[in-house]
C-alpha cells in the first residue's frame, strides 16, 4: 500500500497581469427635442441653401401683409363705431336732453305767465304749458330706452321721473286757489318754481353734461390716429421693396409681378388708411368746432333765457315776498328781479361767443336777431319794473305778458332766433359727422382683402423663383 509523499504542495502564483475592465455601460438615449427646436433647426437648415431662404422670405412677406390689413381693418372698426355713436346715439343723447331742459324750463315760464293773465289763464297758455310737460315726458322715456338705469344719466333721469309729477301737482293747486281768488296760490307757484330750479332743472343740467362728455368721449376716439397700423404698413412696405431689391440684385430682373402686386396691395392699403382717416378727423373737428361748439353755447343761451323770463314773471307773482339773504348792512333785494339780471347777463355772454362762433350768415342772422331782440327786452323790462315800483301793478302786468311791445314778445323773439340758430348748427353738425363717418365707410372690408390678396402676390412671387431652382 502506498501513500502520497508527505510534502507540502507550493502555492500557485498570482497571475502577474490585471483584469481585463469591464465594458463601459451603454450612452442614455438623446432627450427628444420640442416642435419649436426642432423647427428652429429646419428653419437654420433652410436659411443655408437660396430655395430656403426664398421661402422664408416668401412666408415672411405673407405674414407681413396679412397683419397690416388684419391691423388695419381692426383698428378702423374701432373707429368707425365711434364715429357711428357720435351720429347715431351719443349726439342724439345730447339734443335730447338740452331739449329736455329746455321743455321744462319753458312749462315753467308758461305756468308763470298763465298765472299772471289771472283766473282766466289763456288757452293759449295753457296749451303751450301741457305742450311742454307732454315733450318732456316723451323725451325722458326716449332718452331713458337708450341709457343704462345705472350710470349717471339714469340716475338723473330717474330724479326727473321722480319730481315731475309733484311739480305739475304744485302747479295745478297754484291754478286752483287762483281761479278762486285766493292768494295761496302764489305760494303754490313759488313752490313748483323752487321745486323746479333746485331739484328738477339742475338734475336735466347734469343729464345734459353727462350726455354731452360721453359724445366728446366718442368724437376723440373716432379720431385717434391709428399709429400702430400705420407702422405695421411702413415696415411691410420696406421688406417687400428690400424682397424686389434682392430679386433684383440675383437675378437681374427688374420686376417681380407676384411682389409687385403684393407693394401695389400695400401701397392702396396705407394710403386708403391715412388719406380717409385724415379726412374723418378733418370732418369731425370741424363737427366739433362749428357745429358742437356752437349748440352748446346756443343751448346755454336758451336756457339763460328761460331762466330769465321765468325770475321776471314770479317777481310780480311774488310781489316782493321773496328777498335775497341778509349780508351785512347791505338792503335785501327782491331774489326773483336778482336772479333776472344774473340770467339775463349769462344770455348777452352766450350770443357773444355764439356770433363769434358763427361761420356763415345763415349762422349769425339768427343770432344778430336775437341780441337785438336781448337788448329791447332789457329795455322793455326796465319800464315794466319802474311800473311796478311805481304802484301800478296791472299796468306791469300788461307791459310783461301783453301781446304788444311786452317783455313777452322780446322773450319770444329772443327763443325763436334761438331755435332757428340751434336747427341750423345741429344740421351742421350732423353733416359733418356723417362725412367723417363716411370717409372710414369700406375701409375695414377693404383692408381684410386687399392683406389677402397682398399675400397670395408675395407667395406667387417667390414660388415663380423657386421654381426656376426644380
């Protein structure tokens, strides 16, 4: 029996080279990229080769023009709707509520002068009075059909709606006790009068200013430039002609009749916009300086009128009742003969500026008229309160509401040159506007397809180069 030797086995040797590495571990796929970089990278691509660059230019082109009559056709929308309230509504409003006022002044002048005739009022009077209050009522629900109930000239339309009916009771009793001889009835007029010109009239005042701010509110927006389509058609204009330049530089072709008609396009567009936006404007401005100008000054004079006449006719219902406030050591003064003189001077101020204003002879006719029959109707008053001081009541009567050289028939004088001069700067005023809205007339059509067709003649004029590149 054998056995193996009884010796130790030598270690094996480590091997004297190192491992092979690992192989690396495989590179994370690429992140997508988004549409826009990858459209950048094509657009980067395309601009290196002439067919690129031609349809980058080419789409260029038709961005431009079709942004301009875009531009263009929106901008003048704006202001043609303008131009459209300033005729349709916001100038109507205004003449609507000045003849609000001036129906309410005159209901009150007339129920001051019915009660002077005495128990036996004038039909005639009477008639002019119902007339008055009639015309009023029927504006308010015009005017209130047009108006939001929540701005400012429906809360003063509201007011009136409210006051009216108290006045026209007031007026009613002041007639009542004074067909019976009763002299409560002066006091009931007095009542209807104050009611009247501290409630009623201040707040068709303010409905009338209300109005007359939102027609000058639509007149400057109807003439703001529009710089921005402007622009936009100067810079279209100057890449098109700088597109026909290159063309011309490579190819030697003096023109390209797609790009031709593109500048053609453009070139109508700009001009339609500033030569018809420049003749609105003219139009407009000259609504606002001869017509607008002149109604609200004519407006104001027939309101200081009514005013007038209405103080002149309750001094002698009032006989001295009513004294203006006690200042100092000054003596008190009858406040309905104060309040005469204080209209009567605003009524001579406004035929001033109205002649001045006036711009043609059937402008200032009336209003020469009317100052003349101002300055007799001062001298007629003037002897018709002498009378009055004098003790001879009946006789001042007959000088303020006689039908022959009275007061009365100066005042009416006085409102008659009044409306013709008021007719004819409303006329006026309508033309003009309605020309400045008419210049705007197509233009938004117009923009809109001349852009597109501006387009369509850049596209065809860059696809004629292109395809001398196929």
């Amino acid at each position: 029996m054998t056995y193996p030797p009884n010796v130790r086995t030598a270690p094996v040797p480590a091997p004297t080279h190192a491992p092979a590495p690992s192989a690396p571990p495989p590179a994370p796929p690429p992140a997508p990229r988004g549409a826009w970089a990858e459209g950048r990278e094509r657009v980067r691509a395309a601009a290196t080769t002439e067919p690129g660059r031609l349809q980058i230019i080419g789409a260029l082109l038709a961005l431009l023009v079709v942004v301009f009559g875009a531009v263009t056709a929106f901008g003048v929308s704006d202001r043609y709707s303008a131009a459209d309230d300033v005729v349709e509504r916001s100038q109507p409003l205004s003449a609507v509520a000045a003849k609000i006022y001036g129906s309410l002044a005159s209901a009150d002048t007339a129920a001051s002068s019915g009660f002077l005739a005495g128990a036996q009022e004038p039909a005639s009077v009477q008639k002019v009075y119902r007339d008055d209050i009639d015309t009023a009522s029927e504006l308010l629900v015009e005017a209130a059909t047009s108006t939001d109930s929540s701005s400012d000239s429906g809360h003063q339309i509201a007011t009136i709606n409210e006051k009216l009916p108290r006045y026209t009771g007031l007026v009613e009793r002041a007639r009542a006790n004074n067909r019976q001889g009763l002299p409560l009835g002066g006091a009931y007029l007095r009542y209807a009068n104050q009611l009247m010109t501290k409630e009623i009239l201040p707040a068709a005042e303010k409905l009338y200013a209300s109005e007359t701010a939102e027609l000058e509110r639509d007149q400057d927006d109807a003439r703001v430039w529009p710089f921005v389509a402007l622009a936009v058609g100067v810079v279209a204009l100057g890449v098109l002609a700088w597109a026909q330049h290159r063309n011309y530089r490579r190819t030697n072709r003096v023109f390209n009749h797609g790009l031709l008609a593109a500048t053609a396009a453009a070139t109508v567009m700009l001009l339609w916009l500033a030569v018809g936006h420049t003749v609105a404007r003219v139009e407009l401005d000259n609504a606002n300086a001869e017509g607008q100008a002149s109604l609200k000054v004519l407006n104001d004079a027939r309101i200081s009128s009514l005013k007038a006449r209405a103080s002149e006719n309750l001094t002698l219902v009032a006989r001295g009742a009513v004294l203006t406030e006690k200042k100092g050591d000054e003596p008190q003064q009858d406040q309905y003969e104060v309040d005469h003189q204080t209209n009567m001077k605003s009524l001579r101020d406004a035929l001033a500026n109205a002649k001045e204003l006036a711009d043609d002879d059937a402008g200032l006719l009336p209003v020469d008229n009317a100052r003349e029959a101002t300055t007799e109707w001062q001298k007629r008053h003037k002897s018709a309160n002498d009378t009055d001081k004098a003790g001879e009541y009946e006789s001042a009567v007959k000088k303020v509401i006689g039908d022959k050289n009275s007061t009365g028939e100066s005042f009416n004088l006085v409102d008659d040159a009044l409306e013709k001069a008021i007719g004819h700067e409303q006329r006026e005023f309508t033309d003009s506007a309605r020309s400045g809205r008419g210049a705007l007339n197509g233009l938004v059509i117009g923009a809109f397809v001349l852009g597109l067709l501006g387009a369509v003649g850049a596209i065809l004029g860059i696809n004629r180069r292109l395809s001398e590149y196929r």
